[in-house]
C-alpha cells in the first residue's frame, strides 16, 4: 500500500493490505493504530490471550504472520493506549464478524467465490436512459424461517431465488439492499456499523452473499447496497476511540455526535478518507455490487445537517474525490444520494462543479404526493398544484422517485393505509398513485411489501404479511403492480427522464376536476397517463393527443383484474380528431400507448 497516499486520502484499496489476509504461510493481521503504546492480536487460535503485534512501515502500523490460524477462526486487536490501558477491538478492516451479541471478527476469505456474471458486468450502465425500477429490500424481514425466533433469518444463500423469482414477477430489474454492513443493533436496519468491510453475519458468509449477487446478475437483476458514509456506532469495541484516541471521530463532543446518536466521521483526515473509500471500493470491487445509495448526505453537506452551521468543505470535497475515483474506477455503477437539501448540482458530475452522485432522491416529490393523497378529496384542488409542483425543479438534479422504508414505519402508516378513506377506498387510490409514479419522470424505488399493499406497519423482526395475497384486493393489487411495472420496463418513453423534450403536461389545468394528464415522448410511441384523483365521475372528459396518433388502451386503473368496478374489456373511450374523450371513474387511471 502507499502509505503516503494512504495518510493523503487517496487511497481506494487499503483493504488489500489492512485486515486479516489468509496465504500459503496462515494468516496475516495488519491494523492502524497510529496512537497506541503496542497492540496485541487476540483469538480463537491463542486462547485469547496476548500475541504482540510489531510495529511496521512508519511505526504506526502493526504487523503479524500467525501460521496456525485458519478461516472462521475468532479474533479481535487488544489496543493499548499512552497509559498502558487496553480495549479489545474488532477489526475495522474485517471482512467477517460474528453474529451478534458477539463482538468479534472473524477470518474470512473474500477470494474463495468464482463469479460468472460476466455478460451482465459487459453490458451494465448507470441506467441514464434505461428502466430502473428499484425493490428496496431489508433482507432480515422480507421472508423469514420464523417470527418467533429472533435469528429466524435465511441465509443469503438460501433466499436468493425466491427473491429474484419474486422480483422478475412484479417487474423490478434492481433490488436496493438497506445496509448489509455489520451492525450490532436489529433496530438500527444495519445504519449503524461496526464492520464497514464485513457482510453482516446474520445471513451467512461473504461467499453466500457474493452467490445472491453473482444470481442476481444472471437473472437481469442489478444490486444496490445502502452505504453509510457519515456515521459510526458509537460501540467502544469497533471504531470508536480505536487507539485509544479518536481516531476516526471529532475530538469535540459537539461535532463528534449527531441527532442519531451515533458518532461522526472526520472527513478532513486522509485515513478516514482513504477507510471510507476503500469500504465503498470493496463492495463494487469485490461483491460486483452495480450501485451504492449513500445515506444522510445533507448531514455531510452541513455541519450535522444544519444549514445555518454552513457547509462542511472538508466532507464536500471528499464525496467529490471518493465519487469521481469510484466511477474512474466503474464507470458503470450508479451513485445515488439520500439528500434533502435544496444544494446544488448533488447529481452532477464533479467537473461540471457537481457532487458526482449519478442520482438523487426527491424527498421533496415523496412527501408532497404522500400528502395529498392522505388529504380528503374535498381538499384535492385547493392542493392541485401541489403535484405538479415537482416539474418545476425536476431538471435541476437527475431524480429517482421513491416510496422508501422511511415511509412506513414510526407510525406513518403503511403507503396503501395512508390512502385517504376507509379499506375499500384505499386501494384505488392506491393504484391510481403507483401510475401517477411511473408515469411521473425519474427512476422509481418501491419498498418491500407495497407491491401487494401491505397495511401493517414495517417491523425488522417480521416478515411481510404474504398471507394478506390470500385476499382478492391484495392479489389483485399486486396483480395491478406487474402490469404498471411491465408497462414501464418495455416502453422506452418512460425511460429518457432527464430530455425535457420527453415530458409534457396533457393537462395541469382542470383543477376543478382534480384531473391530470402526463405524456412522455419517444420515437418508439408517447405514452398518455389520463389520472382523475376525485371521489366523483368525470364525465365527458376531454385530452388532446394529434391527429397523427392512434390511442391503445394499456391500462385502466379502474378494471375488474384489478378489484376495479369497469368490466374488464369494457374500458370506454372514443377518438376523434385528434382528441380523446373518456369518462373516467372516481380515483383511477388510464394509461395508453399512442403511436403515429
């Protein structure tokens, strides 16, 4: 490694020297502990007790060959500060830990896996004018072997194909996994970390989750891991205080801490820089991980996320550095920030002045819809505008669109029971939204569950209620979800999100009605989504789409399939001169395909 590079927050690839390294000779271990007095390696192999670790390259670096020592074997670093006082750590560099309660890391091999998913690596892109359409999946309680068991988990292994089955069959081509770094916290959804460079130990080993990716890619499937560049557990046996100073935090409490109580990341400090780098190296690297969604960029931006603190320069300019080295280095993986500031050009690359992230979120567009859809349909058009606010500023940042786990936890209800109304008129309102979504330009992101309206509220320890598809209006919801999904995979008009020429609105202006109509444009043919969002019959509703087109009806919201109340094949709508006239029942929507 080059240390010079190392300590100048250049380095992409510390993993490769730091950590525990199997070879032919056993097993080496090298940490960084640049204030300690000595350190020592603890294990399975020794009894725990003390083997001393030698001091290399600038002294501040340890060192030792241990022969005996083999994979899967314990181990931890016994630091001993300036006055002789020691704390077990685990390895910050580790690439296993134990399962929790357990503290220790673990000997694993990341080298062992053979992928072959050369063909999907050949033909991967970030997505700019393609379909990406996310599933965001919290792994522990998407299925479980059992509620009752709080380590009722499947292994990575063993959950791959019936996720990736259920994935291809509702129309995602990308699954968006909340962090699988090591976290000692269930409650904490793997966004407090102890191990940045370990897959958590709950599902199993590095192997079997490089397995779940590896079939992942096989099927058409990207991966994106939720990657944390911010924050660390506050636990003393893992980064905090490693040496016996702070290391990787502010040495004052007021910048060290933030409002999660977790401690912060010192992004002015090379180390830090080159740890953090090499963490989101290591899953692209390694795991062929195809995209990272970087969590609480706001609170790198700001000091602890307060505007008026002003801006962190130092964090700033290590998302600019650790993005453009990142995308240097894969140029095909995506970079997408969970960002709800207004600061410019997030998604920009950095040589047009931007942050280098390929997307943002648009918080802003997720809780301005969540609102109005929550709000009694007496008060639609007072709000009207409040939709298609969101086409004022979209060309600002390349956005995705997403319906999150946030969104449903911490008594937000679920997003079909934050329909307004009562159960029955919920889910058309329900539909209605998901084709306002897809038609809306920006790539999508839909969490676990929603897909078949899940009404209960997330819980990590259980796993969604797939018994509520035994009841008609949840399978046909999700029924309803296949076809909006299907129809926005294969239709190129929906996927140029950023040419405004591909976006126009049919009709923004018919408030009194609460109607609205989108059109996305392509050469391939336009799609039309026509979209009543009132309790009432819109009869003899009118939009303009040209002589030179001919109207196919995709979908109707509204159908019978979908527990609708139009029968299906009975969708009435006539064209004539370049118009189309419809009548359009309460809370649903139409989608066609025009074409010249």
């Amino acid at each position: 490694m080059d240390i010079y590079g190392f300590y100048k927050g250049e380095a992409f690839s510390a993993y490769k020297y730091l950590g525990a390294h199997i070879t032919a000779e056993g097993v080496v271990f090298r940490t960084y502990a640049p204030n300690a007095s000595r350190v020592s390696v603890i294990g399975d192999f020794n009894g725990w007790d003390d083997t001393p670790m030698n001091p290399v390259a600038d002294g501040r670096f340890y060192e030792i060959l241990c022969p005996d020592v083999t994979e899967g074997m314990r181990y931890k670093y016994r630091i001993y500060d300036r006055q002789d006082n020691f704390i077990d750590h685990c390895d910050p560099y580790g690439f296993g830990m134990e399962v929790r309660p357990g503290t220790c890391s673990v000997v694993r091999s990341i080298s062992g896996y053979r992928f072959s998913d050369e063909k999907w690596l050949s033909h991967r892109s970030d997505c700019r004018d393609k379909p990406l359409n996310i599933y965001e999946v919290h792994l522990g309680s998407w299925k479980r072997v059992s509620d009752e068991d709080e380590n009722g988990w499947y292994t990575y292994s063993e959950i791959a194909d019936m996720l990736i089955e259920h994935v291809l069959e509702c129309g995602y081509n990308y699954i968006e996994f909340m962090p699988l770094s090591e976290h000692p916290a269930d409650e904490s959804w793997g966004y407090q970390i102890t191990g940045f460079f370990a897959p958590t130990s709950r599902y199993g080993t590095p192997a079997q989750l490089m397995e779940l990716i590896d079939k992942c890619h096989r099927n058409g499937i990207g991966v994106i891991m939720d990657f944390v560049p911010f924050h660390f557990a506050v636990d003393h046996y893992a980064l905090t205080e490693y040496d016996g100073t702070r290391l990787y935090e502010f040495p004052d409490d007021e910048a060290a801490y933030n409002e999660w109580g977790s401690r912060n990341f010192m992004h002015s400090k090379g180390e830090v820089r080159s740890f953090l780098q090499s963490s989101a190296n290591y899953w692209l690297e390694e795991y062929h991980v195809d995209g990272l969604r970087m969590d609480a960029i706001r609170n790198m931006i700001y000091w602890n996320g307060k505007e008026y603190l002003g801006e962190n320069r130092y964090a700033i300019q290590f998302l600019k550095d650790m993005n453009s080295g990142l995308k240097a280095r894969h140029p095909s993986v995506l970079l997408a920030a969970e960002d709800s500031s207004s600061y410019p050009k997030v998604a920009a690359p950095v040589f047009d002045g931007g942050l280098g992230f390929d997307y943002k979120w648009d918080l802003g567009w997720m809780h301005d819809t969540l609102e109005y859809f929550q709000s009694a349909p007496m008060y639609r058009t007072r709000d009207y505008h409040k939709l298609t606010f969101s086409m004022l500023y979209f060309y600002n940042e390349k956005y995705i669109l997403p319906l999150s786990h946030d969104e449903v936890v911490h008594g937000k209800a679920t997003i079909v029971q934050k329909m307004n109304g009562q159960y029955e008129a919920k889910f058309p309102q329900a539909r209605a939204l998901y084709m306002y979504m897809i038609a809306h330009p920006g790539k999508k992101l839909n969490f676990m569950g929603s897909e078949f309206g899940q009404l209960r509220e997330w819980d990590e320890k259980r796993q969604q209620d797939w018994d509520m598809l035994k009841y008609p209006m949840h399978d046909s919801f999700m029924e309803y979800i296949k076809r909006l999904n299907s129809i926005y995979l294969e239709n190129t008009a929906l996927h140029y999100d950023y040419d405004p020429t591909n976006f126009e609105w049919a009709d923004c202006v018919s408030i009194d009605r609460c109607v609205y109509a989108i059109r996305r444009k392509s050469a391939e043919g336009d799609i039309l989504a026509v979209l009543n969002f009132s309790d009432w019959y819109q009869f003899d509703y009118t939009v303009t789409i040209g002589d030179e087109y001919e109207a196919e009806l995709l979908l109707d919201s509204d159908d019978q399939l979908y527990s609708g109340t139009t029968p299906h094949g009975e969708t009435k709508f006539v064209q004539e001169g370049g118009v189309l006239e419809m009548d359009i029942p309460p809370f649903s929507g139409r989608m066609f395909l025009l074409k010249k």
